[in-house]
C-alpha cells in the first residue's frame, strides 16, 4: 500500500505545479494496482479539483487504441472544476501540453449499482437522460508518454484534464448515435471528423463497459453523473491562440477558445 500511495503522491504533486511526470521510482504493477493508484489520487485532488461528477472513457476508438498503443477502454475521473461550458477561454499554461477530443456526453437520470451488473449497451441506455456534444480536455502531463506504460497513464486518469460542454440534449431527441457523425474544427478548419460507430462500435458499449468495470471494483455509477464515452477522432494536441469547435450532428456544436 506503501507504493500506491507513494505513486498518487508524486502524480498529485506534478499536477498540481502543472509540470511533466517522468517515470515513477515503483510504477504500479499492473492495471488493476493503476485503479489502485486512481483512487488514492483521487482522494489527494478533492480538495483542489472538487468533487467526483462523472467519468472519461479512454481508447474506445480503434484511432485511439491504435495511437496510444492500448487494445482496450480505460477509465478516468472527471471533476467539478474541470467541467466547462460552450464558449469558455481557457489559459494553455494552465497544461503541461493540451489536446481535446471529439466526444459525445451521456448524463444519467438513475443509478447504475453494482449490485445489478453485468450491464449491457440496451440497459445503460435506458438509464441516460440527456446527452451534451462535448470537447474532452487532455493534457500530456509526461515528459514521455509512450514509455508510461498503461498503468502509470490509468493511475493518471488517462490524460484526462476536463471538458466542455454544449447544452443538453435528452434522450428522446437525439438521433441514433451509431450514426452521428462528429467534425473537430480548429481555427475555422475541419482538421478530422468520425461518428459515433467508431466508439466501441456504439457510445452505449462504452458506457456499458465503464458501468461493468466499476461494478467489479464494488462501486456503482450515480445519478446526475456525467460520462465521456470516447473520442471520434484522435487527439488533437494545440498551441496558445488555437480556437475549437466541435460539431456532432442532431447533438449540436461546442466550441472553446485556449489563450
């Protein structure tokens, strides 16, 4: 226990003073002790970051999965403070070195208790409320990534650093998210575009897997919580200046601006 809080405490730390992770002196020895470290590092953030308020999910698209290196979905925390809405001006020295994804958002209307599990993408589902076109907000905090290994990046959330939000679209109205297609634009320029296929074959088959996954942990998702079910497309690293949109069709526009 010793090692996992020992590694928590060093990614905390380098967090905090937004400066890059190097290797950690005992990386966590697989992915299970990564979850480990998550929730000891979780508990060292509430106090600068606010509450738990939902989830990202990581490499849900084979663009993804093939950057990172990584064959399957892993799970991060999102945070009070990280959570933004369209329009917002964020400082790019506020990061290590930022990227935003194209996501599609699920806020759920009732519980997900472990106890119910094993989930499926139809039973999830019906358990969403609305669902908001979405930046997710990545920060590669490492001074190298690609030596991490996955459960150094799990224990860190996953690059996770925040999100944008654009109003809320419920249930009910949205089209199938199989086939929304999604288009990221910086500085007026359509830089890449997918659809909603491209997350684990269907936004719910994430949402599926996250409920699943916490569910053999012993803990359940909530309501009101929200999930980012995975990038469309692959991360887009940016500089000072760079302005975002990003447009999901029948889900609406969100757009940020990173000074």
């Amino acid at each position: 226990m010793d090692n996992i809080l020992a590694a928590a405490k060093a990614i905390a730390l380098a967090r905090r003073n937004h400066a890059p992770l190097a290797a950690l002196e005992v990386p966590p020895a697989d992915e299970a002790e990564g979850y480990q470290v998550q929730r000891a590092l979780h508990d060292l953030l509430l106090p600068h970051v606010g509450p738990l308020v939902g989830y990202k999910i990581g490499c849900t698209s084979q663009v993804m999965q093939e950057y990172i290196g990584i064959p399957h979905p892993c799970g991060g925390g999102v945070f009070q403070k990280g959570v933004h809405h369209s329009g917002v001006k964020l400082a790019a020295s506020k990061y290590v070195r930022v990227g935003v994804e194209c996501e599609i958002a699920a806020r759920l209307k009732r519980d997900l208790a472990a106890g119910e599990a094993p989930f499926t993408a139809e039973w999830v589902g019906e358990a969403v409320e609305s669902y908001h076109p979405a930046i997710e907000i990545v920060d590669d905090r490492y001074v190298k990534w690609e030596t991490m290994g996955a459960p150094t990046l799990i224990a860190d959330d996953f690059f996770a650093a925040g999100c944008v939000l654009g109003p809320s679209v419920p249930r009910s109205s949205v089209p199938d998210l199989k086939s929304v297609k999604g288009r990221a634009i910086v500085n007026g320029e359509e830089v890449s575009h997918g659809t909603g296929a491209d997350v684990l074959g269907h936004p719910h088959n994430a949402l599926a897997w996250l409920a699943n996954h916490l569910a053999a942990e012993g803990k359940g998702l909530h309501a009101g919580q929200l999930v980012l079910t995975g990038s469309l497309v692959k991360t887009l690293w940016l500089k000072a200046g760079d302005k975002v949109r990003m447009e999901l069709d029948g889900l609406g526009v969100v757009e940020a601006e990173f000074t």
